[in-house]
C-alpha cells in the first residue's frame, strides 16, 4: 500500500462533502483540503511511488518527484485562493466542483501511469464543465455543453492512444514518448486539445466567459497548465510543439487585441502564455523546461490575478465590454493595484514574476541558437502589451471615465487578490525562491543590468505604440470568429442537410423495394395486388427486403 | 439432492409460479409470490455461475434420456454469465415494480402483469440454459408472445401498436430462427446444439447449411434489435409500461445477442463461417450504423424513455461491433458490455419510471417545469449517465476501454472513428437530460413540491447505480467469468 | 463633483511628459549599459525599443486585416 | 418429371413464404397482415414436413417388408410449432380487438394519423 495519502483524493474528497456540510464546518473543510495537500508534498523527501492492481493492469496511482511536486504546490495555492475568491459568492456546487476540479488535477500531475493519468483527466473535464455550468445562464450551458463534448472528444483521443500504447509495448507508464507512431499521435492530440492548439482551441475562449466571475479563476489555472505539465513529461524537445506554440502565441494576440469583452481576452492570454511554455518544451533542453515549468508556476498565479481582478470590475459593474468601463481606478483602488501588478507579471516587467521565468524560455532559444523563436518570442512580450498588459488595465481601470462608481469587492475577494498580487512580486524579486523548487539545478542569473533595460527598452516602446495607435485598437474591438464556428455553425448545417438527404433518401427507397417486391410476385404467380404500392408499414418491409437479400446473396457465393 | 438439479429448477420455479399468479389473483400476494420466485432464480444464478467456474460445463439430462437423444440443459460459464445478468436485472426490477406496476396497470389486472412477466422469464431462461435447438425456438416463443402481452399493458394507446409491430415482427424473426433450425436438422440430422457443433464439421459447406445459418442469423439479429432490423424495439421500449422497459432494456437483447455468440462462436464456428459469408465484416459495417443511427436518432427523441430506447439501439451496435471484430479481445469487451449495459440502462430506465411515477410524464419539456424537485432520482440518473458516456470508475468505462482495445487490435480504424463519434453522440443526448433537470427555468411556477419517488422504487434504483460503481472499480468477478467464458469458445 | 488628481487637465499633461522622459532615459541608458546581442544584427544601439514598438505595430496592423475578415455582430456569443 | 416432384414441395413453400411475407409487410389492414403471418408460417411448416418425407418410407415401426423409415422429428416438431403459431395469432387477434376499441379502426394509416405521438 501507499505511505503517503493521496493528495488528490484529499480534495475530491473534500470538494464531495463539502454540499453535506453547513457554517463554519464548510469552510473549515474547504480552506483545510488545500493545505492538507501541501503539506503532504512537502512533509516527504525525494520521490514517492505508490501501486496498485486495475483490470489487471499494474498502475502507479503516485509517483510524486521535483516536477509534480511544483505543479502540486503551486495548484495547491491555487486552489486556496480561489477559494477564497470565491467562497461566499459562489454556489456550493460550484465550490464542490471546483475543488474536485483541483483535486484531479493534482491527480494528472501525481499519475505514475496512463490509465491513472486518464481517469483524473476525464474526471477534471466533467469537474470543470460543472464550474461553466454554475455561471448559471442559458449561455453558460449551451458553452458548457460544447465544452464537455470537446473534452470528451480529447478524452476519447487520449484514451485510444493509451490502448495503442498498451497493445504496443505492453505498458501503461508515463515516460517520455516521441512522435512515431499511431498511439503517441493520438496522446499528443489528446494533450493538445486540453493545452487550447490551435485548431483545437476554440473552446476555451468559447466556454471560460460564460462561467461565474470566480469559476473562471480556478478554470484559467488547471486545465491547461495540467495539459502543460503532462506535454512536458511526455514529449519534451519534441520540435513540433515549438512551432504549435508560436501558433499559439501570435493566434491568441490577435484575437486578443479584436476583443472588446474583458473576460474573453483575458481567455485569450491564457492561450498565449501557454503558447510560451510549450516552446519552452519544444525546445526540450534543461533550461527551457526549467523555464516551461517555472512560468507556469508563475503564470498560475498571475493569470489568476488578472481574473480576479476583472471578475471583481464585472461583478461590481455588471459590465464585460471594454468600451463600457473605464475610470475604476477612482472608486476600485484595490482592485486596479492588484490589476495593475497581475498585468505587469504577464508582459514580464522586471520584479514582478512573469520576468523571471519567461526569460528563462527565451535564454534556452538563444542558447540553441533559435533565432526565429528567440524574436517571436521577444515579439511575444511586446505583443502581451496589446492585451492583458495595457490594453486589460488601460481600459478598464483608466482611459475615459465611465462614470462608473462601484467599490471594490467584498473583503474575501480583496484579500485573494492581494494574496496573488504580494505573491507575483515576492517570485519576481526573489527569483530562488522558485528557481529551488524546479526539476533541474539553475545556474541562470534574470537580474543583469543589461537584460533589465533591454525588457524596459522593449516593453516601454511597445507601450508607446499602444497609446499612438489606440485608435486604431479600439476601432477593432468586436466579437470575431474563431474556429468554434466550424462546429457551431457550419457542422449544423451539415448535419441538416444530411437529415433532409437521408430522409428523402429512405423514404425513396422504401417505396421502390415495395414496388419491386410486388413486382416479383407478380412474375412468380401472377397475382396482381393492386393499390398497396405505399403502406404505411413501410419501414419494416425495407429491412426484411435486406433479410431477403441477404440470403439470395449468400446462395449465390456459396454456388 | 436439490443442488444437483439446479439447472432445471431454475426454468421450473418460473413457469409454476406463472399459473400459480394467476390463481391467488390478489396484486400484493402476486407481487410477492414473483418477487420470491426472482429472488430464488438471482440466487440459484449465482450458486450456478459459482459451480460453473470450478466444473466448466455443467450437462443437465431431462428424464434420464442421454443426449444427443434427450433433450438436455446445458451449462458452461457463458450461459451461466448471462443467466446472471437476467437474474440480477429480474430481481431488481421485481422489488422495483410494485408501486410503479400500482400505478400504471388496472388493480384487477395486475396479477395477470405478474404471471406473463414470470412466463417472459421462463422464456428468457429457457433460451438461455437449453441444449437443444428446437427448445431454443420454443422458449423464444414462450418468452416474445409474453412480452408482446406485457408491452400492450402500456399507458397510452401507443402501447398497442408498438406491440402489434413487435408481434408482426418478431414473429417473423422466430419463424426465420426455426427455418434456420429445420434445415440445420436437415444437413446434421441432430437438434441438440452441442452435437450440431460436432457434426457440421464434417459437412461441407453447402447450400442447405449457407441458408440456414443465414436465416439464423437474420433471424437472431431481427430479435436482437440489430440495425437494421430494429424497428420494433424503440416504440416498444419507450411505450411498454416503465417495469417492463427496466426488465425488457436489461435482458432481452442480450439474451438473444448471447444466443447469437453461442452458435456463431460455438457452435457453428468460424470456419464454417468464413467459407460461407463476411459475416465479420457484415456485422462490423452493422453495427457502425447501428450506433451512428441510434445515437442521432436519441439525439433527435424528446421523451426520456424514446430516448433511451434508441440509445439501446446504439448500445447493441457496441456489443454486436465486438462480436464482429472475431477476436478474443472483442468478444469480452461483447461480453462485458452486455453485463455493463444491462446494468446501466435498467437503472436509467428505472430512474425515468420514478419519474413517470410522480410526474406523470417522461417529456422533457415538462420536466423543466419541476426542475429542483426529486434529487436522488436526478442523481441517479445523472450517475447512471456518467456510465453510459464510460466515465472512469463506472462499469460503462470497462466497456469502452476493452472496446476500444479490441477495434485498436484489430486495426479497424473506421469502427474507431465510429466509436469515438459515438461515444460523443452519448454525451450529447444524455446532456440533452441534464438539462432539462437541471439547467431550465420553470415556465411557470405551479408552486406545489414533488416529493422524492417512494423508498420501494429508489432502493433498487440506488443499489443498481452502485453496482454500476462497484463492477467498474472492482473487475475480478466479471472479468474472470468472461475471461473463462471465452477461452472456453472455439476458434479463438 | 471633483475631478480625481489624475484626470486634472493640469496633471494630465504633465503625466504624458513623465512617460515620455521614462521613454527617453531607457534609450539614454543604452549608451551606459552595453545590451548584449545574442544574434547578429540585433546589436545596434536601441534595437529593444524599435523592435518593440514595429512589433505591436505590426500586429495592429495585422489584426486590422484579419478584423476585416472575421468580425461579426457585436452580441454573436450570446 | 420426377426431378419436378422431388422440388414441387419447396417450389410450393418458397412461394407461399413469398406471398405471407409481403401480405404482412405490405397490407395496411391488421388482421389480414395476421392472414398473411400465417400463411407464412404455413409454409415453413409444409417445408419442415417435406423434409421429413422419405420417398417410399414408412413410419418408423419396425415391420415386415419394410427398409425405409421416415424421421418422425420433424413431424413432432411441427404440431409444437403450429401450437406456437396458433398462440402467436391469438395474441395477436386480441392486440387488433383492443388496437380496435382504442383507435376505432384496425387501418394502419388511420391508426398512425390517430396516434398522439410516433416516438
């Protein structure tokens, strides 16, 4: 058996009570599951293995090293913060799904095998369609619908690629895979969809808006960064998720900045953040998944920030379009400071955390002599800019004034946001602090007086471009389409027409086999049975015409 | 010594206490004289499957006549297997029926509901313990004209109809079957299956036996429900009374889908197969459109019920592609599945029948208008739903796991491509449910509470969703049964 | 009601004259601090700050055409 | 000729099987689809007693005179199904009476057009 108490089931568990549970025992149990896993990563040493026997099948439920162990941590943080965000506005299901949500994700990151891997991914699919669902509008559902049969179909991926996997080498273990056959292009693709590739994205932007203003803070950390964490053990250095991830990184700037809903956008930044670490993983070397694995920790966090900080301005105002809001800054103080700190974190301001750790990825592209990724890279900092950057907290808390004069949000929401907003700068000034808990040994120095002016030269010019062509950006902001179009609305058509088609077609067909039957009979015996060419009865003489056929068929081959 | 006739027991039990029903005419009195019966027959399928996996084959002589003259019951770990698949969902859907039976058929009737649904599992038991051939037709008869009777007892008029059709047509596939059986007498001069397994080995492959299987075949998946011979079952499921769709959902297609493995695998062989038709191929193409067509027509469907009913149409496509693939891995993932189905839809259909039983109606569209009233049964039936779409630690996962194996082994990359479709379909007519549970507005507020269906139908409704939960955690005992079961086939 | 210190006309201006001093003083620092160039061709004095400006430049624009071609109705999500 | 006489029989059962089969899938009225069932089951009780003839055969009672015996299984067979059958059309005669009192009419498609709902 197991020494160590798994600590995902701490929180699945916890996230399953917690609607049998009232007052203050509810939040006992809700803050104390978190902690509890945390704790148990970090009370033991070194790697941890547990097994046990499934269809047969030896799996290792936990296997718990330097790589999952930061992962824990840093959703462990998430998910007391979010917590916290969340719980008094937030509906028990909610809470309890967004727990289990948690839980199963630390259970991907924790999976020593496959199969284990595979049953918290698809447990986090449904945990998480649960979170879209409590945003409890009739939008909110059809999204989460969508978003549940995407999952689901990444699910289904994943699962034949383990069967492959299984059926080729006789072992479910996760270990490094490469590109070379039909299993591992099936895990890839099931991997993939969860980390929001293009094309395979849509639904990410499509569903995350639509949940509550605090569902979407624990939806913005652990789906993707699992999907982040399982690409790293699976296919590190693998060369195709380098040009995936500049996909990403472009794609979702452009999206972006056509954006006028804060909440979308922001879904958008997600995609490009993790644009950065799958190149970092496509890069594969000691360095860049030193910095994959580093900016997802911290990109958690800020990420988390900057949609606390809008879902506190929506929840205030009520209003999610950009062009709505403006001037906050007046009567929500603590919510633009924290704003303000989450969106220098992401465009990588030095002392603040997403600088520390993006810069990792671009040293690693230098360090392999990748130019083209070193400045798209370079072009990706300053893209950021255009969005969460500046754009998020220019418009929303500055700019023209709203009129708007909500107060900041409850104290539980504040106190998250502050959380958050201490934590981004404590990483970004004390770089070690993190740099200890990755998979390998950093030798790499971010503070260096040339590196901190050439990020300020690169960030305060893209700055610039920002205001001289905020006209230009605004006049873009819309709703756009995005690949969800092909399923949303083109599939639906399709699938119409093929209705139409197909019902034409067999009803077509029915009455020819009738017709044709009576024709037979005619020639058999000559009796003429007038008048019955279109019964009603008609299904059922289409399929024994098959049963028929069928016979005269075998006669025949066996003659 | 009483053990030593179990086999015979098990299909006695039954049929007397059929007239026996009859006789007390009282409802409660008929209701538990049923209810014992299909609690002796679950407990004598389980000490049967017990024996079964320490002796392998157990062959039951009737009148001390040995066979291949006799007739004789015969026992190995397949049968043995599916009799406790019928067993199970027989005694959960008797302590279901009560007060659902109570509320959907006449009080001077319902003593008649219990003899023809004790009849059906005569029938059913006979199909499945019997060594001989012409039995086989016999008992499908026994069991179809019961089950004709117990679907027409439906609520509405609709009933009726559905019933007239699957009368029409099963009668139709029954005389198929006994075509196939005559002319199988013809080349092999026996009945008794077991030595028509022997004998046709040594027939050359020749017209008379081309047809008969063939008629076999077409007649069995007319029973079955395979696309596209299916017609009958979504009206008849969907119209039947809500005990007879849990009791019917759960052990009429698989019996006749263990009938067909029976002669495909064991008694006719593949190699007598394959020299006379692409029988794999046929039934994988089948089964394809099977589950394609079921799916989107569930998708279509607007009542709970109808809904189901087509997703069993599906579901069988599943069981019929694993059969198909003509492997060992596709042949327990049949297995398994039949098991895993039976399991999943009873306790969806028991879930709707709780339902119907409070709310008078299966339609979606009224739903919405009580959403927040009988959590346990929306419970259920979402956990229920969560098997259906093979969510991890569900019964409906095994399934899809060892189906997928088996399609990947195979290399059958379209039947893939069909089950991941599928599986997607599944997802969206079961969300179509949740839905209306959970996620609509009351068009208007009527103001009165539902209260939560009766402790008599949630128990069993309850103890089958656990079972769901238990058999997809802990596989020892369904796989080792099928596991020996298949091993015990010939030709794999 | 009064205006916040902020958005005072006075202020205002004087805002935009310390963002265009900050402007100033990391391209004046690149006379002191030698930025190390990693690829050849980047090295030349200043070439941060111009990238970064015709990099969103460049992505506004780009946006701009890709917005002709795949913006719709503004409550198309709903 | 006698080539002919060896087939007639099943000449005989493949047309009438022919003949049941599409009166029950094509006629709309419920009780002659019956008629029609029945004819159909007719026929494949004709066949199964065809096949248990035996060209100069006598029934199997050993007697004088007498080499080729006629199996009598299939004959035996065929009085269990013809009792099937006659079940078969009882059930199926009452489903017409109720289809009828319900419906008003044992027409097929006057039935459908009455019918609340096809699912």
């Amino acid at each position: 058996m197991c020494s160590l108490l798994h600590p995902a089931l701490v929180l699945i568990v916890a996230g399953l009570f917690l609607p049998l549970l009232r007052g203050v025992y509810r939040n006992l149990c809700m803050f104390i599951a978190p902690v509890i896993a945390l704790v148990l990563v970090w009370t033991v040493a070194g790697t941890v293995d547990c097994r046990m026997e499934f269809m047969g099948i030896e799996l290792q439920v936990l296997h718990l090293d330097s790589l999952s162990r930061l992962f824990v941590t840093v959703f462990s943080i998430m998910a007391f913060a979010g917590l916290l965000f969340a719980y008094r506005q937030a509906g028990t299901v909610e809470l309890s799904a967004a727990l289990v949500y948690a839980g199963a994700s630390l259970g991907v990151c924790l999976a020593g095998d496959m199969i284990t891997l595979f049953i918290f991914w698809e447990i986090m699919a449904l945990a998480s369609t649960v979170v879209i669902w409590s945003g409890g509008t009739s939008a909110s559902a059809a999204a989460g619908m969508r978003y549940v049969i995407f999952h689901l179909l990444g699910g289904v991926l994943l699962m034949a690629g383990i069967i492959a996997w299984y059926h080729d080498t006789g072992a479910v273990m996760f270990s490094a895979m490469t590109l070379d056959n039909m299993a591992t292009w099936f895990i890839f693709a099931g991997f993939m969809l969860n980390a929001a590739a293009p094309p395979l994205s849509a639904w990410l932007a499509d569903a995350y808006p639509q949940s509550s203003c605090s569902g979407m803070v624990f939806l913005s950390a652990f789906t993707t960064k699992t999907a982040v964490y399982v690409l790293m053990r699976g296919f590190p250095g693998t060369e195709l998720l380098i040009i995936f991830g500049l996909l990403m990184i472009l794609y979702s700037i452009v999206y972006a900045l056509l954006e006028n809903n804060v909440r979308r956008m922001l879904a958008y930044s997600i995609i490009n953040q993790s644009g950065i670490m799958i190149c970092g993983i496509g890069i594969g070397t000691e360095l860049a998944l030193n910095g994959a694995a580093a900016h997802a920790f911290s990109s958690v966090i800020y990420q988390a920030l900057l949609i606390m900080s809008a879902g506190s301005v929506v929840y205030m105002t009520g209003k999610r379009n950009c062009t709505d809001l403006g001037g906050l800054f007046q009567s929500m103080p603590v919510t633009a400071v924290c704003g303000i700190i989450g969106a220098l974190a992401i465009s990588s301001f030095p002392l603040a955390s997403g600088f520390v750790s993006k810069s990792m990825v671009s040293q690693a592209g230098v360090d392999n002599n990748l130019f083209l990724v070193w400045l798209a890279l370079q072009a990706a900092s300053a893209g950021v800019i255009l969005h969460a950057g500046l754009k998020f907290p220019w418009l929303v808390f500055f700019h023209r004034d709203s009129g708007l004069r909500p107060g900041d949000p409850p104290m539980n929401m504040q106190l998250a946001m502050i959380l958050f907003a201490i934590l981004c700068l404590f990483i970004g000034i004390f770089p070690g602090t993190l740099y200890v808990m990755l998979p390998y040994a950093v030798e790499y120095v971010p503070y260096t007086a040339d590196h901190v002016l050439a990020q300020l030269q690169l960030l305060l010019f893209s700055g610039l471009a920002f205001f001289l062509m905020l006209p230009w950006i605004k006049a873009n902001l819309g709703a756009t389409h995005d690949f969800d179009w092909i399923y949303r609305v083109l599939l639906n058509r399709i699938f119409c027409m093929l209705h139409n088609v197909a019902s034409t077609f067999v009803n077509r067909a029915r009455d020819l086999v009738i017709t044709m039957l009576g024709h037979v009979l005619r020639r058999l015996n000559g009796i003429v049975l007038s008048g019955q060419r279109q019964s009603l009865f008609l299904s059922n003489a289409i399929l024994l015409s098959v049963a028929f056929l069928l016979i005269f068929l075998s006669y025949a081959l066996s003659a | 010594m009483i053990t030593g006739h179990l086999p015979i027991l098990l299909l006695i039990m039954p049929l007397l206490a059929a007239p026996l029903c009859v006789l007390l005419h009282r409802d409660i009195l008929s209701w538990f004289l049923a209810l014992l019966v299909f609690l002796g027959v679950f407990a004598g399928a389980w000490a049967l499957l017990g024996s079964v996996l320490e002796i392998e084959v157990w062959r039951y002589t009737i009148g001390a006549w040995e066979s291949p003259w006799g007739i004789e019951l015969y026992v190995d770990s397949l049968n043995a297997f599916v009799l406790v698949i019928v067993a199970s969902i027989g005694a959960a859907s008797l302590l279901f029926a009560r007060q659902s039976v109570a509320s959907e058929i006449a009080a001077d009737r319902t003593y008649l509901f219990y003899s023809a649904l004790l009849l059906n599992l005569t029938g059913l038991i006979g199909v499945i313990l019997t060594g001989d051939a012409f039995n086989l037709f016999v008992f499908i008869e026994i069991s179809s004209l019961s089950g004709y009777a117990l679907i027409s007892l439906g609520r509405k008029r609709l009933a009726l109809y559905a019933a007239y059709r699957y009368l029409i047509l099963g009668t139709v596939g029954a005389t198929f079957i006994l075509i196939g059986v005559g002319l199988l007498y013809v080349v092999t001069g026996t009945l008794n299956l077991q030595d028509i397994g022997v004998r046709i080995a040594d027939v050359s492959a020749d017209r008379t036996l081309a047809t008969a299987i063939c008629f076999l075949l077409i007649g069995l998946s007319m029973k079955l429900a395979l696309f596209p011979l299916h017609v009958w079952l979504p009206a008849a499921y969907s119209a039947a009374p809500s005990v007879v769709s849990v009791f019917l959902a759960g052990t009429t297609t698989k019996v006749f889908i263990y009938v067909l493995i029976r002669y495909v695998f064991d008694i006719f062989g593949l190699d007598t197969i394959r020299g006379i038709l692409p029988l794999g191929d046929i039934l994988v193409l089948l089964s394809m459109l099977a589950i394609l067509y079921g799916s989107w027509m569930a998708i279509v469907r607007s009542s709970i019920k109808s809904i189901l009913a087509y997703s069993s149409v599906a579901q069988i496509g599943y069981m019929v592609l694993g059969i198909g693939l003509f492997t060992r891995t596709g042949l327990t993932a049949s297995i398994l599945h039949m098991f895993n189905h039976a399991l999943i839809k009873s306790a969806l259909f028991m879930a709707a029948a709780c339902l119907i039983y409070r709310l008078g109606t299966d339609r979606l569209e009224d739903l919405r208008n009580s959403s927040g009233c009988m959590p346990w049964t929306r419970a259920a039936f979402v956990l229920g739903g969560f098997s259906l779409i093979g969510v991890p630690g569900t019964v409906g996962f095994l399934s899809k796991w060892y189906l997928l194996q088996a399609t990947i082994e195979s290399g059958n990359w379209p039947a893939l491509a069909v089950m991941i479709i599928g599986s997607l379909m599944a997802v969206v007519y079961f969300w179509k449910i949740v839905e209306a549970f959970y996620f609509r507005q009351p068009a208007q507020d009527t103001g009165e509470k539902m209260t939560e269906a009766p402790l008599m139908m949630l128990a069993p409704l309850w103890l089958l969703i656990l079972a769901n939960i238990y058999f997809g955690i802990d596989t020892d005992l369904t796989l080792d049964s099928i596991t020996l079961a298949v091993s015990s086939l010939a030709g794999l | 009601m009064n205006k916040h210190r902020l958005l005072r006309d006075e202020n205002q201006g004087r805002l935009k004259m310390a963002g265009i001093a900050l402007l100033v003083l990391t391209l004046v620092a690149g006379f002191f601090i030698h930025i190390h160039a990693y690829f050849p061709g980047t090295g030349f004095f200043g070439f941060q700050a111009v990238f970064g400006f015709f990099a969103c430049a460049g992505l506004v624009l780009l946006t701009r055409l890709i917005g002709l071609i795949i913006k719709r109705r503004d409550n198309d999500h709903v | 000729m006698q080539e002919f006489a060896g087939i007639f029989n099943y000449l005989v059962v493949v047309v009438l099987m022919m003949i049941g089969f599409y009166i029950t899938i094509a006629n709309r009225n419920l009780v002659k689809k019956l008629i029609g069932l029945n004819i159909f089951q007719a026929s494949v009780f004709i066949l199964f007693i065809s096949m248990g003839y035996v060209h100069d055969a006598t029934a199997p009672i050993v007697a004088d005179g007498h080499t080729a015996y006629s199996s009598p299984l299939p004959h035996v067979l065929i009085l269990t199904a013809i009792v099937v059958g006659i079940s078969t059309t009882a059930v199926g005669l009452a489903l017409v009476i109720r289809i009828y009192k319900s419906y008003g009419s044992i027409e097929e498609d006057e039935i459908i057009e009455k019918m609340e709902e096809v699912e």
